[in-house]
C-alpha cells in the first residue's frame, strides 16, 4: 500500500492491492485496527492508516502528522458506508478511482475530512 500525502491542498492518495484494500474494508467496518504503507524517505508518503471508534457524528478523515498516519474515525453507521465505499473499489474490476471529498452537509463524512482519492487496483480509467 501507498499512501501520499498533498501538503499544499491537503489531499491522500492512496493505491493498494484488492487485499490491502479489503483489510482497509475490515478495520473501517470494525473501527480500529492499522495498515502499514511503503514509505518512501524524503517524500510525502505516509506510514499507515489507524482506524478509531468514536461517536460521530460521520466520519473524519485527518493526518496524524507526528506519526505521519492517516487516521480514519466515526461513528458505526458511517464508518459502514465508507467501507461498502472501499469495498466497491476493490472489487471494481476495470479500473478507476474513488474520490471521497466532504461538502457541507455530505451524509457521512464529517466537517474537516481531508480529501482522499482511493486508486483501484487495476490502475487507470474504468475499460467499460
């Protein structure tokens, strides 16, 4: 897994194979858990992602910057969306991307989320 953080516009991008992404899948849904990445010395990229339970409400996507982790956290309901989200995507078979960016009022990613985009694991644009 590759995890890469925009300092400038705040964004993550994340590629991974269909298995890393569904042990992502498992920690969302269970809401705790960490995914080591492949970080690279002297770049942006991050060391992993730890998945937390709170409250809520939704869902917020934020940088641990000391440890360099992205942190995924939220209530149960939401954090269930978010994996069906990740679960679609790693199992799209032709390609593509996912962006998850919040907007006010978004149903379950909460104010202050940084942007992700979550790559497939097939690379590129959907074929189809």
């Amino acid at each position: 897994m590759r995890l890469i953080s925009d300092p400038a516009g705040g964004e993550v991008d994340l590629t991974a194979s269909a298995d890393e992404l569904n042990r992502l899948v498992s920690r969302v849904a269970e809401g705790e858990g960490f995914l080591d990445s492949s970080p690279s010395p002297g770049t942006d990229a991050l060391a992993g992602i730890e998945v937390r339970k709170t409250a809520g409400p939704g869902v917020l996507v934020d940088l641990d910057p000391e440890r360099r982790f992205l942190v995924i956290s939220g209530d149960p309901a939401s954090r269930e969306v978010l994996a069906d989200n990740l679960r679609g995507m790693a199992s799209a078979e032709d390609g593509g991307h996912l962006h998850i960016d919040y907007f006010p009022g978004h149903f379950y990613l909460a104010e202050g989320s940084l942007p992700l985009v979550v790559n497939s694991p097939h690379g590129g644009m959907p074929t189809r």
